[in-house]
C-alpha cells in the first residue's frame, strides 16, 4: 500500500469515527431527554409550594407529603422498570413514560384537590422513575467506552436542564400574573396550574424521539436479534465487522432466559457486592440533601428574608451554577476518572454544608424563621452555590454514569432498577423529613446533610472501583479500591 493510500484509509477511518461519535451523541441525546423530564417534573413543584399552601390549607406536614408524593412513584417506577425493559426493551418503555409524563402533567394542572393533585403527582413519579433508570442503561448500552462517561452525563446535564427550564418558566409565569404562583396569568387559569401544565410540552418530544431511535443493540444480542443489532453497533462505533463485539457481549450475557431480581443475590447481607455499590451510591446522592435546595430553594430563601421575587431568582442563580458545573463533570470524567470526581465533590460538600449549617444554626430567629445577617447572608449564599457547584460537577453526573456502566450486561437493567428505586426512596425520605427539620431547625438539618457528606467520602475511599475506560463486557473484574483494581487496557 502506497503512502497515499494509506492516508486515505486512515482518513476514511477517522471520518467514519468521526460520524459514529455524532451518531452516539445524538442517540444519546434523545435517550437524556427523559432526564430533562425527570428533573423539571422533579423541580416544577418548586414555585408552587406557596400557591398549593394557600389553595388546599395545608399545613407543613401535608405540603412535604404533596411535594414528596411523586417520589414515591418514582421508586415504584425504577423498580419495575429494568426487568419490564429486559422483556420489552427499552424503546418501548420510554414510548410508554412519555405517555405517562403527558397524562400526569394535565392531570395535575387539572387537580382541584390535594388528593387528586397528590395521584397525579405519584402518577407522573412512575414516568420519572421510569426513565431515571431506562435513560442511563440505554445511554451505556450504545456509548463506545471511550465516550461513555461524557454521553452518560448527558443524563444529569438533561437533568439540570430539566430543573433549570422548571425554575425559569415558574419564575415567567409568576412575574406576568397577578399575584404572583398564587394569582391569574393573563391568558386565563391559576399561575401554578400553567406551570404544570407546561411540562406536556418536553413530555410531547420525549416521545416522538423515542420513537425514531434505535433500540439497544445489548438488548437485541439477549433477543438473538443479531442482524439488527450489528447495524446499530455499525452506526455508533462506526466499524463494518462487528463480529468480535457482538461475540463478546454473547458471552458477557452467557444465557438467553429473562433475568429476575434474584438473580442479584450474593454474599454480601443477600445481595451482590457490585449492586450494593450502587445502592449506597445512589443513597448518599441524596442524603446529601441535594434536592432540598431544588425542592424547597424558593421558601428556604423567603424564610431567610428574602422577598418571592427574590428567592425565585436565587433558585433560578441556583440551577444556573447547576448547568455550568454538569459542564465541568462532562470535560473532566473520562479524563481523570470517576473515583477522584466523587471524593473531591464528597469533600467539597462536606465543607459548604457545614459552612450553611453554622450560618442557619448561629442565625437570629425572628417569628420563626431564621434572619441571616449582612454578613452571614451572603456567605450563605455563596456556599449554597458552591455545594451545588460540588454537586453538580461530582456526585450528579457521575453517579449516574457508573450506574449505567457498572453492573454486567446481563444484569444491568434489573440491578440498575434496583439502585435507582433505593436513590428515590432516599430522595422521598430527604424530601418528606426537611419541613419537620426545618421547623425544628436549619442548622441541623444541614449539619445532617453535612454528616452524610462524610460518610460519602468514606465510601468511595474503601469501597468504590473505577470504571474509567472498561468495555462494558468487562465490568464483571471490577474489584474493590483496597484490592487495588486496575482498569482494563483494552
């Protein structure tokens, strides 16, 4: 072969890459959309607190209920979504969370009480739930390895985004009513309502993208549906013979009956050690008390002085720092690994949560409620957006990637529903407790969250392996940090 001819082979090739990774991206893409629905569905309730409050007489334990209630359908959902996945696919499953998303969106502008507004709500958890754990697989399942940690956390970024546009369009909707969430929008109907409502719209596209992607070429394998699956391992490595990788994911799945979730038993307190990894990850995600921020930020920064204006922009600057920071995660995962992103985050929380902690704890209380200062006001503040920044860059994104990679091909859907119905059960107690700690006060209720931080970075130290640069067909020689487990080469 003459020179020229090799460098047009080594052109041709780096341009069929090229166009697999734009493939890979854009299927990716459309898989985290349902992370976008997860978190404004998630967040939406956000702005509507108050107007919910003052609509159906709640007090602060039914509020925590109703925000919290989707929660609740959304450890339901994740559970059952991995094993219905690994008989229907994934396709069809995201198909029927969008249908889900549409219907739970107008149900819950429609609510006229807090009990049909707490069945939407649960009705809309089962979709989000659905997809928190459908989105992450998918997103593995079609990710060359070398990609895979950046497109994984396409998943969060879909998240925060989800949250952001939340935090926006209530933001829109409460300036241009009369009344603020709790008033009339010009064009007719309640501020809250409209805010719900507005989530059909995302859920609308959810489903129609869903529809044109290619199903999970892991999935077609276990199917015996081998034709189909080449074609798309074509299109997203951007290799003509496939063969050796459709061989390799034959035996990484090594039986063509369905899985169930007995089949995650182990030897450690009854299950797998690698699925209980991804329990307690997905648990000290949440302990962490993320979601109090996203939950509850707009009464949090009213009870701290703050006007509703006010509080509704510093949620809005919130989620803002929680867009970029996913930015940063997205550059530096498959650079410098998993394992140093959540240590780093775990430390950084620690130390911004507890900073927020002593603002709350040291903080005079005026009919009720804590009045930070000049001084510990903006410091406040400013750690808020620098444990969101911790967050967001770190355990977000992350997590979410190495619960999509790192349980083997034939187990990966049932133990990642597994972990994620423990992240949501944790979310939903974070949730439902913050308003009794709240009352009891802010100080301790972010002096816990602080406590979880810690913890979290035990964890990871003793207990975490890093997935960085592993073919998924070899995640079954992750070992434990102290077994000093190296990455494979290939």
């Amino acid at each position: 072969m003459t020179r020229e001819d090799r460098d047009t082979a080594t052109s041709t090739s780096t341009a069929a890459h090229g166009h697999s990774a734009a493939v890979a991206v854009m299927l990716a893409g459309a898989a985290a959309l349902g992370g976008f629905l997860f978190g404004y569905d998630s967040s939406v309730i956000n702005g509507t607190v108050g107007a919910l409050k003052a609509q159906f007489h709640l007090n602060s334990f039914w509020i925590g209920f109703v925000v919290s209630s989707a929660l609740l359908g959304c450890a339901v959902g994740a559970w059952f979504a991995g094993p219905i996945a690994d008989r229907v696919g994934r396709i069809k499953v995201m198909v029927g969370a969008a249908v889900i998303f549409v219907v739970s969106a107008t149900g819950s502008a429609l609510s006229l009480s807090a009990w049909d507004l707490t069945f939407w709500r649960v009705c809309g958890g089962l979709a989000i739930g659905t997809a928190s754990v459908i989105a992450p697989a998918y997103i593995a399942e079609i990710a060359p390895a070398n990609l895979r940690g950046r497109l994984g956390s396409l998943q969060q970024m879909a998240i925060v985004l989800g949250i952001f546009s939340a935090l926006v369009v209530n933001y829109i909707i409460a300036r241009v009513s009369v009344g603020g969430a709790t008033g009339h929008v010009p064009w007719g109907g309640s501020a809250w309502r409209w805010m719900f409502a507005a989530a059909t719209v995302p859920a609308i596209l959810y489903g129609v993208l869903s529809l044109v992607i290619p199903e999970s070429p892991r999935y077609l394998v276990k199917k015996r549906e081998l034709g189909r699956a080449r074609q798309v391992l074509r299109r997203v490595t951007g290799r003509s013979d496939v063969d050796v990788k459709i061989g390799e994911i034959v035996r990484s799945i090594a039986s063509d009956r369905p899985v169930h979730l007995h089949d995650l038993r182990g030897n450690r307190f009854g299950l797998l050690p690698i699925v209980w990894v991804g329990i307690m990850l997905s648990v000290f995600q949440q302990f962490v008390g993320i979601n109090v921020i996203f939950y509850y930020g707009t009464t949090l920064w009213q009870a701290a002085g703050f006007g509703e204006n006010d509080a509704m922009l510093t949620s809005v600057i919130n989620s803002l720092v929680n867009v970029g920071s996913t930015l940063v995660a997205i550059a530096l995962v498959d650079r410098i690994g998993r394992r140093p992103l959540l240590l780093f985050g775990a430390a950084l929380m620690a130390v911004t949560l507890g900073t927020m902690a002593v603002c709350f704890a040291t903080a005079p209380v005026v009919d009720g409620n804590p009045k930070l200062g000049d001084v510990a006001g903006p410091i406040a503040l400013v750690a808020a957006n620098l444990y969101v920044f911790g967050f967001a860059s770190t355990w977000g994104p992350v997590v979410w990637v190495m619960l999509g990679e790192m349980f083997n091909n034939f187990i990966r859907a049932s133990a990642l529903a597994v972990a994620a119905a423990a992240q949501w059960i944790a979310n939903w107690l974070i949730t439902v407790t913050f308003p009794a700690l709240s009352a009891l006060s802010l100080g301790v209720a972010y002096g816990l969250y602080t406590l979880f931080a810690v913890l979290a970075f035990m964890f990871v130290w003793r207990s975490v392996p890093e997935t960085k640069g592993r073919e998924l067909e070899d995640m079954d020689k992750l070992q434990s940090p102290t077994r000093r487990a190296r990455p494979s080469t290939t």
